[in-house]
C-alpha cells in the first residue's frame, strides 16, 4: 500500500507545466494522482463559491426508482457545477482537455463531462462502493478534485479487491483520477469541513 499521492508521480508540477506524460500511469494503473493541477487561484475561487452556494442539499444513492438517502452510506451535500460562474466554466475547460486527451490516448469514446461540489461537514462519510458496474453504466472514467487541505481524516481510501491500496488525504489543487468500475473507494470520516469536486467522464450512446 502507498500512503501518500506523491508516490504515483516523481515530482507536483504547477498545472501550467504539466505533460501528458500522467497519461503512461494512468494506462499502467488505471488511476492517477496530479498533485498541484489546479492553479491555487482558481482552487481560492472554486472553494469561496462552494462555501457560499446555498443549494448544497444531502446526497443521495442510486439511480431512478432506487434513489434514496441513506445516511449510515453517505452524509455529504452536494450542488452540480451548470458553468454559470467563470471559475466554474475555468474549471469545466480543463477538465474537458482532459477528456479530449483521454480519448485521443485510450479511443474511450467519451461524450461528456458531469460533476458537483461535495461538502463533507465533521464527522461525515462516504462509505465503500463503485462509481460504475462494467457494461451497466456510462460513468467510465471518475475525478476527484480537492479544493481544501484537510489534516484529519476526510482521505479517499483506494482498494484493489478487498485490500486497501491507496490513502490520499486532502490537498488543495490536487486531482484524481480513476477508472469508474475498477475501484471501490470510500471517503472516511473527516474531522474538518471537507470541500472538493467530484465528477465523472461519461460515455454515453448516442442517437442514430
């Protein structure tokens, strides 16, 4: 098991220097961490309009008729970023290059990028699951944004199978990366208020 992000790279580059190269882990892993990738002014930014978005509402599971809250799953509050804001649309372009490269590399066929701001209050969680199933959902490709630092609890704890792999605790400007049925993963219980954006590069069928 690897305890901190930084083994996955060699070094945190500013996001204005970055390569492609994390390209070449993520096709050896199917996970990859970017220390560093936003600038800390659009992270200042996206973390000031998600303290003061007031449609934060409790985050529920599953889909259709089996949505439903389940507070002993997950017990943070979410708000879909709709690119309203210019730290918003900033952060939605990056994330869309991101796209762009992986199906230019991997011929995934994505055909879009969702995600929302994810508010864990103290003492929330998000217990272990999968963002997909294989062949059952669109979600192909799952990010996690941190917007803040947090220095107790709030990790996304990484398994492969039943074992734990990665712990990554929270570091502003820091993005995830992970294939969406590959890893069940957790959030575990933070002990400070824990900002971050998660979402989901889709492929989704498109109309004949």
């Amino acid at each position: 098991m690897m305890d901190a992000a930084e083994n996955l790279l060699p070094q945190p580059t500013p996001a204005s220097e970055q390569q492609p190269g994390w390209l070449t882990a993520f096709e050896q892993d199917g996970l990859v961490v970017l220390p560093n990738y936003l600038a800390a002014d659009l992270t200042d930014r996206l973390l000031h309009e998600v303290k003061a978005q007031a449609e934060l509402t409790p985050a529920a599971i599953g889909r259709g008729q089996q949505r439903q809250h389940a507070r002993s799953i997950r017990r943070d509050k979410t708000c879909w970023l709709n690119g309203t804001s210019l730290p918003q649309q900033h952060y939605m372009l990056a994330l869309n290059a991101i796209l762009a490269q992986l199906n230019r590399h991997f011929f995934l066929g994505l055909t879009g990028y969702e995600c929302h701001f994810a508010h864990y209050q103290p003492g929330d969680f998000y217990r272990t699951h999968l963002d997909a199933f294989h062949q059952q959902a669109s979600r192909r490709v799952t990010s996690v944004c941190y917007l803040n630092d947090v220095h107790q609890g709030g990790e996304l704890v990484v398994y492969r199978g039943d074992t734990e792999w990665l712990r990554l605790p929270p570091r502003a400007g820091t993005l995830i990366l992970f294939e969406s049925s590959r890893y069940p993963h957790e959030v575990t219980p933070t002990q400070q208020d824990r900002y971050s954006i998660a979402g989901w590069f889709r492929r989704d069928e498109l109309p004949l």
